[in-house]
C-alpha cells in the first residue's frame, strides 16, 4: 500500500482527497503545512507527496525544492486553484513534478494522476 502525504492549509480540500485516496486503498496522512510535510516524510518515508502551491507560511515551490534536494526521487504532485497557478505550475514542472492538478478537480482525474506519479515517478 503506497503511503502519501497530502499538503494543504485548506482542511475541508485536505479531508476530501484523503477520504478518496483512502478509499482507493492508499495510506494517507494529512498535514496543513509544508514544513510539516517535510518533517513527516524525514520521521516516516511517503511513496507520494501531493503539495498544494498557494500556503500561507511556505509556498508549494519551495517545498517542492527542499524535497528535490533531500529526496530527488521522490513522485510530487501540485495542485493550485488560483488565478495565478500557471505561473507557479510552470516553476514546479521546472523543479520535475510528476503531475499538477488545477482545483477544482474531479476525484477520477486526482486518482490517474496519482496513480501515474507512483508508477512513473518525477519527470527528468
């Protein structure tokens, strides 16, 4: 069973793609921050990490590149739903994320696109 750890500062878009990951079998864990993100993967390695990219203390960009740093391999996935996401969607596939999803989302899309990332990993 992959393990992911969803990052988001929304809790309501967090439950919401932890109760569909969970239900199709995945481990996941939940945090609102990206720091945290980090620390959990440093104390319990995740197969995935899905990060949004507009947060309030750090943005998605930067974890995404504190990951590349520490964990190269590591599948990420972004997700963003702001008027300005394809400038930041441009920066992380930059950085070799493994997918983006632009909210909203259906959950079929969020589950491809997962399910990609663990089979295909980061883009080179």
């Amino acid at each position: 069973m992959a393990r992911i750890i969803v990052i988001d500062d929304e809790p309501s878009v967090a439950d919401l793609i932890g109760l569909a990951l969970t239900g199709a079998g995945y481990a996941v864990e939940l945090v609102q921050d990206g720091n945290d993100g980090v620390k959990r993967h440093r104390t319990e390695s995740a197969d995935l990490i899905i990060t949004d990219i507009y947060m309030p203390k750090v943005d998605g960009v930067e974890i995404i590149r504190e990951f590349r740093r520490d964990f190269p391999r590591l599948p990420i996935i972004v997700m963003s739903g702001s008027p300005l996401r394809d400038i930041m969607f441009t920066r992380a596939q930059e950085l070799g994320v493994a997918g983006v999803l632009e909210k909203p989302f259906d959950l079929s899309v969020l589950l491809d696109t997962v399910r990609k990332a663990l089979e295909e990993g980061p883009s080179e």
